[in-house]
C-alpha cells in the first residue's frame, strides 16, 4: 500500500515536471525560428533565454529537499479552490465586455504592485491609524482596477473564503487582461501571500517615471533585474490605453522649460499632437476648441489613459510638471492607466455578491464601472487599431513617434536601439518577450509558506 502510494507522488512529480519542460522546449524551438535580426541580438539570447525560468523548478526541488518553506507552484489552488483562476478569467472577461480600459489598468496596478517590494498585494491597503498606503503617494494617486480587484476577490471568496490571496489574484487578473487586450497568455505559478505592510515612501521615489531619460529608466528597471531588452519588453505594455495630454504637454510647448517644443519631435507629428492637445496658455499654442476636450469614442479606442497626478513640487513632494529637465527630480510611472469613459451597466448576471456576508467588501456595479470625463488625451491607437500587440508601439517609436519622452528614449540607446527594431519586425519574438518579462516580474519577492497572510479584504490587513 504504501508503495503504491510512493509511486503514485512520484508519477503526479515526474509529470508536473515533463510538463514544465515542455513549456521550455516550445519557446526554445519558437526562438530557433525567430529572424536573426543581428548578432547582438542572437548573442544576447542565446545567453539569456533560460534565466527567467530558474523559479519554475522551486517548488518540485523544495519538496524533494523537504525545506519547509514552500515557494510558488503550479495550479497551486489545484485541492484548495480549484475554481480560482476560472473566477478571475470570467471577471476579466464579462468586464472587459463593457469597459475595455480594465486591461491596462490591472496590467499597470500588477506592475506598480510588483515593482515595490515585490508582488504582495501591498498597493491594495487603505490607509489605516498605523499604516500609510501605497495609494496615496504621489505615482499612485490616479492608479485604478481596485474595484475589479474587489470583485473578484468577492466571487472567490463566496467560493473558496479566506483561501486565495489577493497577491495572486492581481497577477492572474493582469494577465487575463493582457490576453483579452491581444497580448500573449503566458503560464503563472501561484501561491504568493499578501503583505502585512505598505511602502509609499518606495513607491513615491522608485517607481519609473515617464519623464526620465534612457539612462534613468534603464538604471530604475534594473535595480528590479531587468536588464535592457526586458526593459524594453515591459514597455510595450504601452500598446494599450490613452496618454492623457498633460503627461507629455511640455514636449509640444515647453520642452525643458525653453517654451518651445521638443526639438526631436517630427513637425507633423508635433502638430497632430497638438491638434489632440491644445494649450491657450502655452506660448505659441493653438486656441482651444471645443473638440480638444472630447474624449475619443470608446467604441474605437480603449478607453484607458496614462495620467499624471496633479502635484504640487515640494522638496519631499516629487514634480509632475511634465518637464524632462535632468534637475528635476521624477520618481513618477511608467504609464499611469485610467478610464476616460466607461459605460454604466455591468452583466450582474454572471458576477453577483451576497450582501449577508461580513468578510465581503460592499462593491457597487455601476458606481465601482462608471468613470467621470478628465481631461483629453491620446490613445495609443491614434492612428487607428493595431493588428498586433506590440508592434504598432515599436513601429512608432522608430517613426520618431512616442507620445511619452521616456518611450522615444529608446531609441536613443545603442542596445535598446536594436530591440526596438527586432520587435518592431517580429511581433512573435516580442510577444515571447513580453510573457517572459511578465513571468518574471510576476514572481518578484513574492511572499509564500507562512510569510505573509490572506487576507479577506484586499484593502485591509486581516
């Protein structure tokens, strides 16, 4: 008997493991079948492409040695809530049906989760009597998704209560919505914990901002082990949502405090931004027109924005003036994503709460969907939809066309350079890229074993 049982642990292991190497001969062979773009590139790769995977053996080699600190599994809710990521997915999904702008509001809410201190749920705390929450530093202020956060939280805990954390829920939602968006689906391991803590000092200075040059950016994203072509690959998140006007308004009027547009920016382009984005204000604008204020049509644009928080300059108070000027200081964020519009009506047919329940967050449909007017912004589909997730960004870039500075920087950097173009003729080796790079910001310092807890609230410590 318990022979049987030994071999029966043996098999479930030694097929959990067949299946991850499988997973790693696919992308190997997709990677032997990608352009040889250029040496460098292939160089780069070859050296490079296993080193995102070393966390996909832990939990088969932790209990193998017996450690007692469990790390991140496959289909770790496998016994425990089974229904967990077929809960999420449909919450994406039904809500996607109706507001679009949820997709890059949950990517941006996973990456500024992730990037401080890790993906544990810390930027969902509330402010409390003896904590400061992430949300209120200045990067987060216009930061969304926590409504869908909370929805989905409610449904697995009406299912499954007190079981998965809201960690894993964040990352599983930001893929789900990257694939709804048209990005690539790419395999998670789950089982993270949820902080006990909240960071809005780490928040407020070390989030990358989308005013920084090349340098800046490249250093913020490796102090997180990303290197060049992983930093490039993480911003072609900025396929999807709409760049609100002042984020990047100093490029078209006042670029450097000089009063004038940023010299780099082609003349055409320089004036379709402007035509989006009018300045009565600023020397040599255009006057504005009613139009300039009318936010595109959802029904062609994802209605998502990357939006700076309005913040005075003080000296523990960062600048968000819009001025790429290297003396001033911008721990800002790469792509802050919000709705512009979204309708009011949500499908309570398949997504429903049971008020009796103590442990639940109230969350109201239409009040948590609905998003007021702000100001005019600039889709990144300007030109229309893209075919591919990924490729119309990178094509832009090469134009000269980056809405953000921190975007056409990337062309400014002999390496970057080159991965900019590699995707911009390669959408399949991008969206390899980009499930890689998100796998591996998916799994930064996560909590797990007895770090951490679950909460029941994912605004509030349990």
């Amino acid at each position: 008997m318990l022979n049987s049982i030994f071999e029966a642990e043996n098999m479930r292991k030694f097929s959990l493991l067949i299946f991850v190497l499988c997973i790693l001969i696919s992308l190997k062979n997709q990677n032997a079948e990608t352009k040889k773009g250029s040496s460098s590139i292939s160089a780069y790769w070859s050296s490079s492409s296993w080193d995102l995977y070393p966390s996909m053996f832990l939990s088969i080699e932790d209990e193998e040695e017996g450690l007692p600190q469990r790390s991140l599994e496959y289909d770790f809710y496998r016994t425990s809530c089974p229904q967990a990521e077929n809960i999420i997915r449909e919450v994406i999904r039904e809500i996607y049906k109706v507001r679009s702008s949820v997709a890059p509001e949950i990517l941006r809410l996973a990456f500024h989760d992730c990037f401080i201190e890790g993906c544990d749920a810390s930027v969902l705390l509330d402010s409390a009597e003896d904590l400061k929450s992430e949300k209120d530093s200045a990067p987060n202020e216009s930061l969304k998704g926590f409504d869908t956060i909370d929805i989905i939280k409610s449904q697995v805990e009406e299912v499954c209560p007190g079981v998965v954390s809201c960690a894993d829920i964040v990352v599983l939602a930001a893929r789900e919505g990257v694939v709804q968006a048209g990005g690539p689906f790419y395999p998670l391991l789950t089982g993270r914990r949820d902080s006990f803590r909240s960071f809005p000092d780490i928040a407020t200075y070390e989030l990358p901002s989308p005013l920084a040059d090349l340098s800046e950016t490249l250093a913020s994203f490796s102090s997180r082990g990303f290197d060049e072509r992983e930093t490039v690959t993480l911003l072609g998140a900025h396929s999807i949502g709409t760049i609100h006007c002042k984020f990047f308004e100093s490029r078209l009027y006042n670029f450097g405090g000089t009063n004038k547009p940023d010299p780099s920016m082609d003349p055409q382009f320089l004036n379709q931004m402007r035509s989006r984005c009018n300045n009565s204000d600023a020397p040599g604008s255009p006057a504005a027109s009613p139009s300039s204020d009318a936010p595109e049509p959802s029904s062609l644009v994802p209605p998502a924005s990357f939006d700076s928080p309005e913040s005075s300059s003080t000296a523990s108070s960062p600048s968000y003036d819009g001025s790429p000027s290297p003396s001033s200081e911008k721990p800002g964020r790469m792509g802050a994503m919000s709705s512009v519009a979204a309708p009011s009506i949500f499908p309570q047919r398949s997504l429903s709460f049971s008020p009796s329940s103590s442990r639940k967050s109230t969350v109201s449909y239409e009040g948590s969907l609905q998003s007021s007017m702000e100001d005019p912004g600039v889709p990144m589909t300007y030109e229309g939809p893209g075919i591919d997730f990924g490729s119309v960004y990178y094509h832009r870039l090469l134009q000269g066309r980056g809405i953000l500075y921190a975007d056409q920087q990337l062309m400014s950097g002999e390496e970057t350079r080159i991965w900019v173009k590699a995707y911009a003729s390669d959408v399949t080796l991008f969206r390899r890229d980009f499930a890689q790079a998100m796998i591996k910001l998916s799994d930064l310092h996560v909590l797990t074993g007895s770090a951490g807890q679950v909460r029941f609230n994912c605004s509030r410590v349990a």
